[in-house]
C-alpha cells in the first residue's frame, strides 16, 4: 500500500476563510531554505490548510481542508504580512478540491 504524501499548511483564521470562500486561490510562503527543501523537486498527494492547529487535526469543512496538490509557482509579491518590500514566495495552488 502506498503512503499518502500530505504537505501540512497552517493558516491564519483570515487567509484559511479567504481560501474555504474561493477568494483566495494560492498561498504564499517565503523563498526561504525552509520552504524551498519542502517543495522544489519534491511531489504530494494532497495538502491539508488548517485553521492555525486545530484541536485533534480539525473538521473537515471548518478548521481542515484538504486539497489536492497541484504545483507551486515562485513570484515576487508585496503583502502586508511579509512587510513593505518586495519579496521572493512560493505561491502553492490551493484551488483543487481534493478527488
């Protein structure tokens, strides 16, 4: 039996709601080593967004979504959570509902 790989992505309430509405349709992680030994060269299953760390791993629907796993695309962005200056993100493709 194969295993599942699952990429985890805590969120922030505003930007897990953003998402859950289909307002939001990528989330943005600094192009930092961290993310970069996470993602570049590497494939998953599916993600699991979480409403910050939910209790027992959350309900799916109000504190987990899963979604499938399509890809990232590196950008440069300004955000207000990242500060007023120009930076590098992987941008994850949160729009796939997971099959």
């Amino acid at each position: 039996m194969k295993k599942t790989r699952t990429l985890y992505l805590p969120l922030k309430g505003i930007y897990f709601d953003q998402i859950k509405a289909g307002t939001k349709h990528d989330e943005n992680r600094l192009a930092k080593p961290y993310w970069e030994k996470r993602l570049v060269g590497r494939s998953y299953d599916c993600l699991v967004l979480t409403r910050g760390y939910p209790k027992g791993g959350g309900v799916e629907g109000e504190t987990r979504l899963t979604r499938a796993y399509v890809g990232y695309t590196r950008k440069k962005i300004v955000h207000m959570h990242f500060g007023p200056e120009e930076v590098e993100v992987f941008a994850i493709d949160v729009r796939q509902p997971s099959p």
